[in-house]
C-alpha cells in the first residue's frame, strides 16, 4: 500500500477548471498499479507554493501518525497550473515539523484523466 485514504468517497474540486477529481478512485488505482506511477522527492517549500488548497482540518493535522505523514503527495499540471490534489494536511504537518524534503507522485494528464469529471455549483 503505497497511499491510504483520508476519506472513502474523497475528491477535490477545482472551480478554477470546472473539473472534481476522484481522488478515492485515483488513491486506489496508485496502490494497484504501484509499477505505473514513481515516488520522486523534493523541497518541503516547493510543494508548499503549489499548495491552494483553503480547506485546512487542524484536528486532523494533530491526530496524524508519522506513518501517515510519510506517505507521498499527489500532484498534477493542469493547464500549466502545478496542484496538490491530495496530501495538503501531510504537507503542512510536515513543514510545521521542519522536514525539508517530502516525497510526491507527479500524475501526469493520461493518468489523471479517468478520474475527472465536470463540476458545477449550478
């Protein structure tokens, strides 16, 4: 198991694109094809300033376990935008305990592509 879920039916929507992304789906399909995504490592900061998500969960930052911390982030290039689409509360935890380093999972647009779909607050 390479990532576990936060939520069993999670998703991020991204009003700037119209678009929500399954993430529950895309967690799944990473821990099933592990061989088709690769783990890379960066700056802590730099994953911090392609962060935008707002919805912080302090409690859940508190109650987080170093196993759980541990585990990649997720990120994605859409329309020359980078995103965290999952892993933000990791990320901040991390950078609030002074890591420098986090690992990540770039999802390029194939990858990403089946778990998209249209959104709209309408």
């Amino acid at each position: 198991m390479i990532i576990y879920k936060g939520v069993a039916d999670e998703v991020i929507v991204l009003q700037t694109f119209g678009i929500q992304i399954n993430i529950a789906a895309l967690i799944d399909d990473i821990n099933i094809n592990a061989d088709q995504y690769q783990i890379s490592e960066c700056e802590t900061n730099r994953l911090l300033s392609i962060n935008r998500t707002d919805g912080i969960n302090t409690e859940m930052i508190a109650k987080m376990d170093e196993f759980r911390l541990n585990q990649p982030v997720l990120i994605t290039a859409i329309d020359s935008h980078e995103w965290v689409i999952d892993g933000n509360h990791r990320l901040l935890k991390r950078h609030a305990l002074g890591k420098e380093t986090t690992l990540y999972i770039s999802i390029n647009g194939q990858q990403l592509d089946p778990f998209v779909s249209e959104f709209s607050w309408h």
